[in-house]
C-alpha cells in the first residue's frame, strides 16, 4: 500500500527533525490503528514474513510495520506516535538489553510499555535460531548459497570458543543484507507451533 509506505517515510522525517504535516496528514487520512516499532529492517523481514504465511494483511488492517534505525530511537517515535502525538497504540518488540530502556522511553511517552512490546532473551534471530535448532539453520545457509561464507567466518579465533547458536547469529550480521535476507528466510522455515513466544505473541496483539 503505497499510502502506507509514504506514512512511514513521513513519520522517519520527522521523527529525524523534520515537519511534522506530512506525517500528521496522512494519519487522518489512513485507517491506520497501531504501529509496531522495530528496531531495524531485519525484524521488519521476519514480521512480514509471518503476516504473509498467516495470510494476514497488515497494511489493510490499519498496522503500520515501522522500523526505527536503533533501538535507541524509540523515545522519539512514541512520542510522535503515541498519546502525547498522533495517539496511536504502539506496541513491538525489543531486546532483553534494552528492557528497561524500553520502558522508561514509553513511559515518558505516556505509552502502556508493559502491555504491548515483547522482549526477545537476546535478539530476534537468536529467537528464531533456537526455535529452529542449529542444524536446521545450518542446512537453510547452505540451501541460500552462503555455506563457504559460513565456513570461512567459523576458522575465525574469535569464534573458536563461541557456542554453535552463537556462531550463526553472529555470521548473520556478517555482511550488509544477510540479517534481513535470513529474517525472512528462518520466519518461513518455522513450522506454525515453533514461532518464537515474542514474536507469536506479538501477532496475537494485532
């Protein structure tokens, strides 16, 4: 929806310093009801992904999948998104490191922090590493082409005494593209009862 896609980028402009009119604009016009804040474009991959295998449509249902550009930038958007702005309900997901940070951020906002926004034990693709096993994702990067990658990062000192599941989240931030590309790729390869709990609960708000 390409009314959709000129929201987001409105909201990112002003949420960077710039006029709030467009942002504020398409609001009104839109049936949009709620704004899930991600961190970056991976995590928006792997929510879409989920969306299009549950045969969901997001963008018709009024939500507005958004991602951030850090985890660090959620003050600013619930404030424009939230009740002290555009009074959206804002909910999402967010790192078990960033918690509080989370919560204090939403809190200042005026927004329900503990009501809506999901926490992953380290990161969504550790989450959707685990729920798939090592062998598994092992046996996808290989099907993706990217197995003589994988090999040359594991030579690598550094991840001599890393554990298995570790490696492959790590190998995933490797190269620019990879964590969106495998978001995508590890949220189809799920069977419907593995979903991560965050990321199954999340949709269970929407």
């Amino acid at each position: 929806m390409a009314d959709m896609d000129a929201f987001k980028e409105a909201v990112t402009a002003w949420a960077a310093g710039g006029d709030g009119g467009p942002a504020c604009g398409l609001a009104a016009r839109l049936p949009v009801r709620t704004v899930v804040l991600l961190e970056g474009p991976s995590d928006v991959a792997a929510v879409s992904a989920l969306a299009a295998g549950r045969g969901r449509d997001l963008e018709a249902e009024g939500v507005c999948v958004l991602p951030m550009g850090g985890a660090m930038s959620v003050g600013r958007f619930a404030h424009l998104l939230g009740p002290s702005g555009l009074d959206l309900r804002l909910t999402g997901l967010c790192d078990e490191a960033e918690r509080r940070y989370y919560a204090r951020a939403l809190e200042r906002a005026g927004a329900a922090a503990g009501q809506g926004f999901f926490v992953c034990a380290v990161d969504l693709e550790d989450e959707l590493i685990r729920a798939l096993g090592v062998a598994r994702v092992e046996e996808l990067v290989r099907a993706e082409g990217d197995l003589r990658p994988l090999q040359t990062f594991l030579r690598q000192p550094a991840q001599r005494d890393r554990a298995s599941q570790q490696q492959l989240r790590r190998f995933l931030g490797t190269k620019k593209g990879r964590k969106i590309h495998y978001g995508r790729v590890l949220v189809e390869a799920l069977d419907p009862g593995r979903v991560p709990p965050p990321l199954d609960a999340l949709f269970a708000t929407l």
